[in-house]
C-alpha cells in the first residue's frame, strides 16, 4: 500500500470513527470531522500531510501525491 493509499484510508476512517462517537457519545466529536476535512484542504494545497510523514516512517513505498 503506497502512502497515498494509507493516507486516503486512515482519512476515512477517522471521518466514520468520529461520526460514530459524535452519535452515540458526544456531538463534541464531530470537531475531529472538522480538524480532517482542513487537513485534507491544506495537504491538497501544500503537499504537507503529517500522516503521510508518519506512514513514511512506517515504511510505506512513496505514491505519486506524497513522496
């Protein structure tokens, strides 16, 4: 799985984890919805994705939007 790959799925998964817990534990939650929708906004702009960084150092195989 390339970095784009893993940024793209750990993106969605936070989008439904913090759905899930803003249903069933607090509406405070769906901030997260916020901080990864602007993280996204910003990385498309800029390139500078932190997760991407961090799958880096995991060892992920560089794609062809973060490298």
């Amino acid at each position: 799985m390339t970095i784009d790959r893993a940024v793209l799925l750990f993106a969605g998964f936070l989008v439904l984890l913090s759905l899930a817990l803003g249903f069933y534990v607090s509406p405070w939650w769906y901030l997260l919805n916020v901080f990864v929708g602007l993280n996204l906004i910003q990385a498309s702009f800029t390139g500078f994705c932190p997760a991407a960084i961090v799958f880096r150092k995991l060892g992920c195989p560089a794609g062809v939007a973060f490298k």
